[in-house]
C-alpha cells in the first residue's frame, strides 16, 4: 500500500539520484511534461528525446505556432539545451589524436544531400577534404534537422549521435533513466 502512494504521487515531488562520481546525491527535479497524445501518451518529454527525438523534431516543426503544444516546446528547448553539455564519449578522426570529440561532419551525396554517417573532430584538427563534406557541426541532436525530409535518415543519425552521447544500442530507455541523464546534465552547468 505503501508503495501505491509512493508512485502516486506527482513526479515533482519524489526525488532522483543524480549520479555524482562515486556517490549519488538526491535533488529536487523541476516538473516535467507528460506528452498527451500519439504512441507516446503518458510519457516525458525527456524520455522521449532519448528515445526517438526524430519524433519530437518533427512534432516541434509543426506544432511551433500552436498555444496548445507550448508548454511541451518550452520543455523540449529545455532539454535542448541541456544536452549541449553533454559528454562526448567519441573520439577525433585525426591521425594520432586522443582527445574527445566536440565536432561531427557529414558526408554529402553528388545532389548535396547529407548522409547519415559522422565523422568526429576535436578543436584542432579539421576534415581533410573540402568538397563533399558538411561544415564542422556540434554533436547534439538538432544535426537531425538537416535530414528534414528524410525519415530514415533522422533515425539512422539520431543512433549515432545517441552512441556519441554515451546511450548504447540496446539499453532501456525507462523514465527514470532519463530523469537522471538530464538531471546530471544540469547538475553540470
């Protein structure tokens, strides 16, 4: 019975490890939005990012002039720009470089499309060729716009930014899971 109104209540109200180090440190989370319609109903935004963020690009696109969806924009730029903060577990393509990455560039196809297979660069060292390759981009999930009509393009840059991150294929993506990935991401800056 005790555990019924535990989950009951209001997610604001619990609190969340936010994985410090070693040890974990309970916070506060601000309110999160529950997304009330489509295959996602009852979930967060936040876990749907780490999710399928190809969808809330999309549903943010069409729904930016509509005052009904303007609490879930509020939340999903939120979260966009958490994510700048995010560790990069991707390193630079340059020869004998070990640093991390913070850049990604796209290859392009002869009609100048962009194709879905990343290349990784730190600060100091650039792409080798100039033709037929993206600018320097941060590696963050807004690449996903430059695929804009290209669904499976979206899913297939979205993985593999998602693996820069640090989520790897397969893991379980649950509400608390994400909680805790913003939660450390703002626990950053």
């Amino acid at each position: 019975m005790r555990e019924a109104n535990a989950l009951s209540r209001p997610l604001r109200d619990r609190a969340v490890p936010a994985i410090l180090g070693r040890r974990q440190r309970y916070s506060r989370i601000t309110p999160m939005y529950r997304i009330s319609f489509s295959k996602y109903e009852g979930r967060t935004v936040a876990e749907v990012m780490l999710r399928d963020a190809p969808y809330l690009y999309r549903l943010a696109a069409v729904s930016a002039g509509q005052a009904d969806r303007s609490e879930m924009l509020v939340e999903f730029n939120r979260l966009r720009k958490q994510l700048r903060r995010a560790r990069i577990h991707k390193y630079c393509r340059g020869k004998d470089c070990e640093k991390r990455a913070k850049w990604m560039t796209l290859p392009t196809d002869w009609k100048g499309r962009h194709l879905a297979r990343p290349y990784y660069w730190c600060d100091g060292h650039e792409p080798w060729e100039e033709d037929g390759v993206s600018d320097k981009l941060p590696v963050h999930f807004d690449v996903i716009k430059r695929f804009r009509f290209d669904k499976r393009g979206q899913k297939i840059i979205f993985r593999k930014v998602r693996s820069a991150l640090g989520i790897q294929e397969g893991t379980r993506l649950t509400e608390e899971k994400a909680i805790r990935f913003f939660a450390h991401l703002s626990q950053k800056g």
